[in-house]
C-alpha cells in the first residue's frame, strides 16, 4: 500500500475503532484452537481405526472356528446318517441278538382280529468254518492225534430222558 494522507469523514472514523498497529495477542488462542482441534482428530482417528482392527482380526478367527466346527458338525451328521442306514441297523440288532419279528396280527377297532400272529425265530446261521479246522490238533502229550476216517461214528454225550428240551425264542425287533 502507499501512503496516503490523513483519512478524512467516515473513513477517518472507522480507522479510529480499528488497531493502528499488528496484534499478535488475538491470534494465539486461536492457533492453539486449531492446533489441539486437529491433534484431537488425529488421535481419534488413529483410536477408531486400532478398534476397527481389532474387530477385523476377531471376526476372521471366529469365521474361521466356524468353519472347523460346521465341517465338524457335517463328519457328525454323516456318522449318524450312515448308523441310522437300514443295513446298519439290521447289523446291529442282530449283534444284540436281536431277530425280524413274526407275522403281525391287527386289532380292528371293533375287536376283530385281523392276521395270523406267528412267533419270531432265529434265523439258523450258516455254519462257517473255524480258523485252524483243517488242521489236526495235537494231544496233550505232544503227539499227534490222528485224522478220523469218514466211516468212523463220532460218540456224543448221551442224552438223559428226564432233561426237559427248552426251546428259546429271541428278543423281536419293533414292528417298524
């Protein structure tokens, strides 16, 4: 700017209300304003971005635990599956002693009954040769026994006349 003369009328009034000189007093709390506002949102972004990672790092180790347990869940459910297969089952029961029912009869509402009942039996199981059949035992001396000829009658125990023959029936299935 030049310099000019004195200023005259109004002018000459507004630069009376206005500082002749450059003030520095005003202008420092308004720095330190600025300066603390910006090192606040600063600090609290670095703070909401740490939490953020956090968060990341919780949520990929929970996708991946849930991940080993749906697989587990899955190898579960398919071992249930394949014990509740129809093959399976039977297979158990019948390792429990367990034999197909009979013949079911019904009873009609009305009293009547419907069917011949028949009792469960136990299936006779093919005989299967034993391990180390073909072979001929040895008598307690250490000689050998020698094998019998086909011709030769087997002696069994003799059969008393006051035993009574009990016939024993096996624990049924459930009619399913």
């Amino acid at each position: 700017m030049t310099k000019q003369g004195p200023l005259k009328g109004r002018a000459a009034r507004l630069g009376r209300l206005m500082p002749s000189g450059p003030s520095t007093a005003a202008r420092t709390p308004f720095v330190l304003l600025v300066v603390l506002l910006l090192g606040g949102g600063l600090i609290s972004l670095l703070l909401l971005n740490s939490a953020l990672n956090q968060g990341s790092f919780k949520l990929s180790e929970l996708k991946k635990k849930t991940t080993e347990l749906t697989d587990e869940e899955q190898a579960l459910q398919r071992d249930v599956d394949d014990s509740a297969a129809p093959d399976a089952l039977e297979r158990r029961a019948r390792e429990l002693g367990m034999v197909p029912g009979g013949s079911p009869a019904f009873l009609d509402p009305d009293g009547k009954v419907r069917g011949v009942p028949s009792e469960a039996v136990s299936p006779t199981p093919s005989p299967r040769p034993t391990p180390g059949a073909d072979r001929t035992p040895s008598a307690p001396g250490g000689s050998v026994k020698p094998p019998e000829t086909p011709g030769t009658p087997v002696s069994k125990p003799p059969a008393t006349p006051d035993t009574p023959k009990t016939t024993a029936t096996a624990p049924t299935t459930s009619g399913r």
